[in-house]
C-alpha cells in the first residue's frame, strides 16, 4: 500500500514553496511599481505622488516581514536540502534585496519634494534615464527569477557598469553646476543623493541576479562584478576667473 502521508507531505511542502515565491514576485511588483512612481514624481514636481510612495513602502516592509516568517517556518518545520534549501535561501536574500529598493524609492521621492521647493536644474533631466535602465534591469531580474533563466541573471548582472558609468557621468555634470552658480548647492546636493539612490537599486537588481543564478545553477558567477563608477576618485577644480 502506498505511504500517502509522504506523498501528502510532499505535496505540502511543494505548495509552501510555491507561496514564497509567489510573495516574492508580489515583493517584487511593488518595488518595481514604487521606483516607477518615484521617478515620474520626481519627473513632473508632483510631491502628492512622492508622499504616496513614501507611504506606500511600509507594504513592502510588511511583506518582507511575512517572508522572513515563511522562511523561518519552512526551515524549522520541512528542513530542505539541496535545491528546495537553495530555492529558501534565496527567498530570503531577495526580499532583503527588494526591501533596500524599496526604501530607496522612498528617499528619492522624499528628496524630490524638497527638489520641488527650488528651480530645476539641468542635471535633473538625466537622473529619469538613469532610472529607466534601473527599472528595466530590477524588471529582467524578477523575470530571470520567474523563468529560473541564469543567462537572463548575467545579462543583468553584466549591464549594471552601464548604470555605473551613468552615475559617474551625472556625478561630475552636478558638481560642476555646483562651482559655477552657488545658487545650485542645494539642489544639486538633493540631486547627487538621489542619484546615489538610484545607482545603489542598480546593485540590489545586480545581488538578485547573483542570487538567482546561483539558485538554479548551484554555482556562482564567475568573475568580479562589472564596476564603471568612478565617482569616488572624481575631482574638478573650480572654473578659472576670465
């Protein structure tokens, strides 16, 4: 006679598995949703929007919470091994991953509605474009996590320089609005963390991509991670006097 108490314990814990990761890729919506709205807030001076992302993160904490609890649970009560323990594991680091977006579109929104109380600056039309190759990336890795694409993980992984390189480039255009009108210290330092918040997104899509990788693969990425920023070695010197 068939042992149909294992046969139902595996099928439990096939289901358990399945609801985390289908509350990472609700996790994953919401953060993607938040940097969309954050920048388009940011885009047309609309600080009711920016509030609204600012409020809408503690859906993101919450959920995060309720992973960890998923997590935490399934470790104590199934002990996986192998792949179902990978495919846990990773649950967990991408929700803390996906938790880091989402309080970084909360900065971005808070700092552009101090942005709004001051004239725009040329530099805050780059920052969207930056953000749209974030997006883009922070989307492909939540498909590389849906489909289990490792070589869909490494494309992520290996355009974040691109990102990289962007930031630098926006990095030393604000400084040089900067030395030249006084009057751009403040927005433009509002500008630079934001970019700043921007450009860290960018490494937590990067971190999924390594974790998503090595959950399907069960090796990791060969190689050191493609860096293009170079902002922390910038220097300009001031305009010279005519």
């Amino acid at each position: 006679m068939p042992d149909t108490s294992a046969e139902h314990t595996v099928r439990a814990f096939d289901k358990e598995l399945t609801r985390l990761s289908q509350s990472i890729i609700r996790m994953g919506g919401l953060a993607e949703s938040q940097l969309a709205q954050a920048v388009e807030a940011l885009s047309r001076r609309n600080s009711e929007m920016a509030a609204q992302v600012v409020q809408d993160d503690a859906q993101i904490d919450a959920l995060e919470q309720e992973i960890d609890e998923q997590v935490v649970q399934l470790l104590a009560l199934r002990q996986p091994m192998a792949q179902d323990l990978r495919e846990v594991i990773a649950a967990l680091k991408i929700s803390a991953d996906l938790e880091r977006i989402g309080d970084y579109s909360a900065n971005v929104a808070k700092r552009s509605m101090a942005l709004n109380q001051v004239p725009m600056t040329e530099p805050a039309h780059t920052l969207p474009r930056m953000a749209q190759l974030v997006l883009a990336n922070i989307k492909r890795v939540l498909d590389a996590y849906v489909e289990r694409d490792p070589d869909k993980a490494i494309d992520v992984w290996e355009s974040d320089a691109e990102i990289d390189e962007m930031y630098t480039s926006l990095f030393r255009e604000t400084l040089t609005y900067m030395m030249e009108d006084p009057r751009n210290i403040t927005p433009c330092t509002h500008l630079l963390f934001i970019a700043k918040n921007v450009e860290r997104m960018g490494d937590h899509a990067t971190n999924i991509a390594e974790v998503v990788h090595f959950l399907v693969t069960g090796d990791r990425i060969v190689g050191g991670r493609p860096k293009g920023d170079t902002s922390s070695y910038a220097v300009l010197s001031p305009p010279t006097e005519v």
